[in-house]
C-alpha cells in the first residue's frame, strides 16, 4: 500500500499507554460490517489493516485481550478503553489494528467490505470496494454470523 518505502507505520489508543509499530507495510485492510466488529467499538462499522506480525511490535504496553469468539480476541486499551487490534487463529501470521488507531490513517486504502448482510440499512458508502455478504475470499476466517 501506499507508504513510503522504509518508513515505519505507528499508531496507539486514544491516552498514548498503548503504541505499536511496524516496519513491514499492511498486507490487507478490511471494512468489517458485522455484529461484534459493531459493539466492540461503539461504532457503525469497524476497519482493521493487517499487518505481517515480522516487524511488529507494542512499543508502549500491550493490550488487554476480550475473547469473543472460540477462534478471536479483541484487544483494548485497559486505561482509555480504546479498539487497537484483533487476534484470529486462522491469521496468526500477521496483527490486524484498528485503522482508526493508526497515526495516518488515510494512508492505507481498505480492500474490500464484509458481512454486509450485517450493514445498517441508512449506511450508504459510495468507494466502489468489493463487497461480501459474509467473509471475504481474500482471507481465510472462521467467522460465522447468525443469518
Ligand atoms: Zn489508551
Ligand atoms: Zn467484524
């Protein structure tokens, strides 16, 4: 993606306890639409970029884990109670952050949408980005959403 070559990418929570970085660019970045994306972040929808976990590191703290399914973790700030990352077994080559936790967010443009079957109905994004009812082929995932 679109940073510059050699540069690192940082990012951290809302109060600075937790920050992360990482020296290998994003291999993926996805808009998510489903349910528990939605709490966990209070939020309409939820995006993570996917980092490879070689050259990734917390550099201030580590976050604290929520298991919300058999197969993910959710990872948060303990102090500001910020979204910063999601573990899954099916990934565990890489660490996926909240887009919005990074430093330049506007530097990474997001792949595609999933469990659209899950977006809300007055929720209208105009980008033209591939879009899958449920998991994207992009990745493998163990996901599963009621219908
Ligand atoms: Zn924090
Ligand atoms: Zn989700």
């Amino acid at each position: 993606m679109s940073a510059p070559e050699g540069e690192e990418w940082t990012g951290g929570c809302l109060c600075g306890a937790l920050r992360y970085r990482a020296a290998k660019g994003p291999v993926r970045a996805v808009i998510c639409h489903c349910e528990m994306c939605r709490k966990v972040s209070g939020a309409p929808l939820l995006s993570f970029v996917h980092f490879p976990l070689d050259g990734f590191q917390w550099s201030e703290g580590e976050p604290s884990y929520y298991r919300s399914s058999a197969d993910a973790e959710r990872g948060f700030c303990p102090i500001c109670g910020s979204t910063v990352s999601m573990k899954e077994t099916v990934l565990d080559d890489r660490v996926q952050v909240s887009l919005g936790s990074l430093d330049r967010p506007g530097d990474v443009t997001p792949d595609d949408h999933v469990w659209t079957q899950s977006q809300l109905p007055w929720l209208h994004i105009d980008d033209r980005l591939p879009r899958y009812p449920r998991n994207s082929p992009a990745a493998p995932s163990l996901a599963v959403e009621a219908d």
